[in-house]
C-alpha cells in the first residue's frame, strides 16, 4: 500500500533544511533545491489520479561544498557530495483542497529512490565518483525492507552492477531531505554536528518534522519486531507499513 504525505509538512521540511544547509551546498546544489521545492509546489495543483514524477535529475543533483581533507584526508582526499532523487507520485481522486486549489496529501506511487554519490576531487581539479549508493522505499510487492538501501555499480562494474538486485540493506531513513542530512553528516563530520547545534527557527522546524517521521518509523519497526515468531529479522523483512503510517 502507497504512503502518504502532507505536502504541507513536506514544504516546510525542504524550505528550513534548505535554510540550515545553505552554506553546505554550492550555488548549483541550492538552485537544485530551490528547483525541487517549486516542482512540488505546482504539483500541488496538478490533476488527480495521475502519476507525477517529482525529481532532481542526476545530470543537476544538490551538489555539496567541497569538505577540504575534514575526517580522514589519508585515506578519502577531498569529496564532494551529490544527490539526485525521483519519487513517482499521485495526488489522490478527491483529495481535500485548500486556498488556490492546493491539494493537501499525496501518494506514493511507484519509484521512490534517491541516490547519493560521493566524488574525489583530483590534483587537476577533475572529479572521480568513488561511491554511490540509494536510499529506497519499496511497493507491496518488493521484497527486503519496505525502507531500505541499495548500493549500485555502472553496467561492466564487477562488484554491485545494476543487474544485480540485492542486498537491501534495511534502512529507516525515509525522504530525500533525511539522505542529504545524512550524506553532509558523513562528508562534515565535526562541522554539520556543531552546525546543528545551533537552535535556529529553520533548525527547529525541520528537526520537529522529522522526528516525528522517524519516531513513527521505529515504533513501527518496534512493533513487528516484539510480534516476531520466529526470525525478527524477517517479521521486518516482510513488514508492509499502512497506508497513513507517518501521518497518524
């Protein structure tokens, strides 16, 4: 079963981590962002019942800042960040309206996969992409974590190559803002966590937001796992969350 999404909640959760994460992000990667926002603002509108692809296209992801040799400069060099996201939604048939025609929910329906890279900057400015993995939320009928994680190669790559289809490696990190938050968490190891400790409006805002996205997330997870019999580990393998899960 698809879930669902206030696009309010949604919104504002993409306008204040913008904010927060403004001075992470090169001018491409704010403009990717501000970009996005827009593409779901005017989905709002859009018609009922119909699949809508929402994206940050991999030819223009949120770009990161360099993170100049921060964590391991011995072993990583220096590494920027990108992410490119596509969520097939819909709005569905009978939706309440706001102000100006606004739906107020959408569904997922179908892909929902956003995909992180990290790349080496080289001695002659060139970039070499040296990781890359998605965070993705499965179907009904997908098997492995209905959140998960997928790590993927490039057609002729020997390890991880897209014909591959597994592992799915569970996960719980469900929107394309909790992959970025994660992603400047790994490349600005010690200045994203002083960053966040700042309470800012933005700060604030977004952190409300999420928490209660994940919180619902684990006490789902929590609940399949107390009623296991048998492997825990499958009873959250097979685990199918319902329909308004993170919106109750």
């Amino acid at each position: 079963m698809a879930l669902r999404f206030a696009f309010d909640d949604v919104e504002s959760e993409i306008e204040s981590f913008a904010q927060l994460a403004q001075s992470y992000l090169d001018s491409r990667g704010s403009n990717a962002l501000k970009a996005w926002l827009t593409a779901l603002q005017n989905l709002r509108t859009a018609r009922q019942g119909v699949t809508h692809r929402w994206e940050i296209p991999t030819a223009m992801p949120i770009r990161t800042i360099s993170n100049s040799n921060e964590g391991h400069p011995q072993r990583d060099g220096c590494l920027v960040g990108m992410l490119s996201t596509l969520w097939e939604i819909t709005i569905p048939a009978g939706c309440p309206k706001i102000s100006g025609g606004r739906s107020t929910v959408f569904h997922l329906a179908g892909i929902a996969c956003t995909r992180v890279s990290l790349w080496r900057i080289n001695a002659d400015c060139s970039e070499t992409e040296v990781a890359r993995w998605s965070f993705e939320i499965g179907g009904d009928d997908s098997p492995g974590c209905h959140f998960h994680v997928q790590v993927k190669g490039d057609v002729g790559d020997r390890l991880f190559p897209p014909t591959l289809s597994i592992p799915r490696l569970p996960g719980m990190l469900v929107t394309p803002i909790d992959a970025l938050d994660f992603l400047l968490g790994e490349l600005f190891q010690r200045r994203w966590e002083q960053h966040l400790g700042k309470e800012t409006h933005d700060l604030l805002q977004w952190s409300s937001i999420q928490r209660q996205r994940l919180t619902k997330v684990l006490a789902w997870q929590h609940q399949h796992a107390q009623r296991a019999r048998g492997s825990v580990w499958f009873a959250l393998k097979r685990a199918k969350p319902e329909i308004d899960q993170l919106a109750k």
